[in-house]
C-alpha cells in the first residue's frame, strides 16, 4: 500500500492510502518539504503494510463510497473512479486549528490557511500524476 502522509509543524493533516499499488511503484520514498508561516509543511510519500490502515485510533466517524473522476476528494482527479474511505480523526492539529467548547476556529492566518490548502492540492496532483505516468 503507498501512504501519502502531509503535516504541519510536525502534526498530521492528512493521510491518503492507496491499495493495489505497490507493487507497481515498488519501494518508494519520496519526501517535498516548504515553509509555510512560523513552520514547515511536508508531503511524504512511502511504501507501507496493509495492517496500518487498520491500526488507526481516534476516529470519529468512518465513510465509505465511490468517488467520480474530478470529484473534489478523488486523488487521481480525471485519471479514474476511486474507492474512498473517509477516517475522521478526533484530533485536530492544534498548530492550525483552535478547540473552543463546541466547535474549531483557525488559529494561523488566512494566507498561510490558503496556502497551506494551496499546498495540500498540489500534493494531491503529484499523488495522481506518479500513479498513472
């Protein structure tokens, strides 16, 4: 399975695993690092055991479905369908976000927020790109 990890300030904001592709990408690292505000975002990119999908914790809410090509969360935008399941995790990286009693706030600015989205997406693409080229 590849796993495709991308944090902030050293805190998890997103994780993509994808089945079936290891053995065509064989063992891969592959690792983009830039500064974004007071701290640096980093896209990884590893070979990793199909158990590890099953040893998450502090998932909140788990979806499963089918995603189009060019859905917003499908990995390999027009390449193909993807099959998705969606983890939410309880924990939210407390570098971007802020917990008040009922609900999150960004704590970062909005130009670092959009940039680290900017970041996120263009992750994503390279995900997409390395897998059908």
């Amino acid at each position: 399975m590849i796993k495709n990890k991308i944090t902030y300030a050293g805190q998890t904001i997103l994780t993509i695993y994808h089945k079936g592709f290891d053995n065509a990408i064989n063992q891969r690292k592959n690792k983009i690092r830039e500064k974004i505000g007071c701290f640096n975002i980093i896209f990884e990119e590893e070979t990793v055991s199909d158990y590890e999908v099953s040893a998450l914790c502090n998932t909140l809410l788990v979806k499963e479905g089918f995603l189009v090509p060019n859905h917003k969360y499908n990995p390999y935008s027009e390449s193909g369908c993807a099959h998705l399941t969606h983890y939410i995790n309880l924990n939210k990286p407390n570098k971007i976000f802020k917990a008040l009693e009922s609900e999150y706030i960004v704590s970062i600015s909005i130009i670092d927020f959009q940039k680290i989205n900017e970041f996120i997406e263009n992750g994503v693409s390279i995900v997409s790109w390395t897998q059908f080229n």
